[in-house]
C-alpha cells in the first residue's frame, strides 16, 4: 500500500497525539477537581464518560489518513486474446451431410463461438475457397463478426495452407508466406502467444499452398490453430457445375494442422463441446482512484464452449 500525500499521515499523527494528550490532562484536571470537592467517582460512571470520547479519538487517525488518499494494486484475473475464426465456403461445404449444410452448420457454430466470448476477446472473420478474404479484421465488437458470419456464400475450391497464412496476416499485421526454407523457422513474425485460429472446415484440399506447412508457420509465431470438422466421414455427393462429386470430413489432415501447432481437433458432427482457444490473461492493477492499468499474468481460458449442430 502507498499514499499519495504521505506528509498528511505525519499531519494526521501530530493532531491525533494531540487530541490524546489534550484528553488527558483535562481529564487529571476534572478528576483533581472532584476529588477536591469531596465528589465520589464510581469506575461504572467513569467507563460511561469516557467511552465516547475514546471512539472519537480512536476514530480521528483514521479519518485523517483517508486524506492521505491510500491506494493499493490488486491483481484482478482479466481475460484478453485475439480469436479468428477461419470459415470454409469452398464447394464442398454445400454437402448436406449435415442440416442444413455444411456451410449452415459451420455458421452456426461460429455464430454461437462469437456471441460465447467476453468482449475483452477480439474476434476477426477470414472465410475461404481456393483464396482467403479477411472479411472481419479483429474486433471487440462481436456483432460485427456475426454479421460477416451470416454473409457467407459457398463457391470455388479449398485451400487451407491460403486460409491459414491469410489468418496468420491478420494477426501479425503483415502479409505471411511460407518461407522458401520449410527447416528455417520465421522468426520476424514475433510471438503471438495470445492468439488463436479457430478453423472450421470438411478438410477437403485441392490447392496450395500446403497446409502442413502453413500451421508450421503458424506454431513458429506461436500461434494455435483449433480445428473443427464439418461433415462427416460416410461424405455426401455436391453438384458443381452440372457435376456430382463426392465429398467427405478429411479428419487426417485436421488432425495434422491442430497438432503440428499443439492444439486439438473436434467433429462437429459428434462432439457436444468446442475447443477453448487459448488467450492470455493480464492482471488489471486498480488504485483508489480508479485508474486501471494492464501487465502480462498467468495464462488462463475463457470458459465459454459451444455445443454442436445437430447433437
């Protein structure tokens, strides 16, 4: 604890002791007096006269070191991070093998993610085919993540590797390629270790860049990437361009993407619980006045899941 006017406790310690010794010999004076005058003093009728004045002196310091304006910094538990959350809307997810498509339960899903997280969570929106648009940058406001959510339409191919660099691009603020050595790790992207990728997706790749590589990027940065399966491994038939391809949850590859970064994979299709991103926590320091400020403290997860489509 410290005080803002520390000179006032001085202040305050000078007027108290002052007060009690002012107490005191007017106190000797009185009881001279009486005993003088032949008036008795019963100990009962002394405990009733003095007790009040002794709440009153005892009270005094302590009103006169509030002036001092104490103040103290606590550590308040304070949920913060950066979520994006990586949409699929290549062909493939127009698949019905989930109600009312792929596409419709990959919305939902990071519809409900979205509207689970404390505002102290930013949340962008990178939706993907054979290319990736950043449709959402990270954001407090999670009315606008669900809203970019909802625009999704499905068309073109599938590429992960893209869809992953485009998200890692909007969380390093810089454009993010693979390097031209896979063994040499990027080590300008800094580390992020308060960010996460949450990537729902069918798995379904038939473009570059590779994938794998891509979440090896990813984890050098510090990066995880939570992945969600969307569809399942029985697969279902799409008509692209007057033709009927078959499609189905490619779980090996999301398995690789979530693991090459150390974090997990869930099927939509059978799992009742998300994955949790991970963000960081920051210990918010509060004074007596009010002012808050922020510094790095143990790392915590929101508690927040969402339940799957169709369970």
């Amino acid at each position: 604890m410290s005080f803002m006017y520390p000179l006032v406790l001085v202040v305050a310690g000078v007027v108290s002791a002052a007060a009690v010794t002012a107490y005191v010999l007017i106190q000797r004076r009185r009881s001279a007096a009486m005993a003088a005058a032949g008036l008795p003093q019963t100990r009962r009728g002394a405990i009733r006269r003095h007790l009040p004045y002794a709440l009153i002196l005892a009270a005094l310091p302590l009103l006169l070191g509030g002036l001092a304006r104490p103040q103290a910094n606590l550590s308040v538990p304070h949920v913060a991070g950066t979520v994006v959350l990586v949409v699929d809307a290549s062909n493939s997810m127009m698949a019905k093998d989930l109600e009312p498509s792929r596409l419709g339960a990959a919305q939902q899903a990071a519809t409900d993610f979205a509207k689970s997280q404390p505002s102290t969570v930013d949340i962008g929106v990178v939706v993907f085919g054979q290319q990736a648009l950043t449709t959402q940058a990270p954001s407090s406001d999670h009315d606008e993540a669900v809203a970019a959510i909802r625009r999704l339409k499905s068309g073109g191919g599938t590429s992960l590797g893209q869809a992953i660099l485009a998200a890692l691009s909007v969380i390093v603020g810089k454009p993010v390629s693979l390097p031209d050595d896979p063994n040499v790790p990027q080590n300008d992207l800094g580390y992020w270790g308060s960010a996460t990728i949450v990537l729902f997706s069918d798995g379904e790749n038939t473009a570059g860049p590779d994938a794998a590589l891509a979440a090896g990027v990813a984890a050098d940065a510090g990066v995880h990437i939570e992945t969600v399966g969307v569809g399942t491994t029985k697969g279902a038939t799409v008509e692209v361009d007057g033709f009927q391809l078959a499609t189905a949850l490619n779980e090996d590859l999301l398995t690789t993407i979530a693991a090459t970064t150390g974090a997990t994979t869930t099927r939509q299709a059978t799992r009742r619980r998300w994955p949790r991103p991970r963000s960081r926590s920051t210990c918010a320091s509060r004074s007596r006045k009010s002012r808050w400020s922020s510094r790095p403290c143990s790392p915590v997860r929101p508690s927040s899941c969402l339940r799957s489509a169709g369970c």
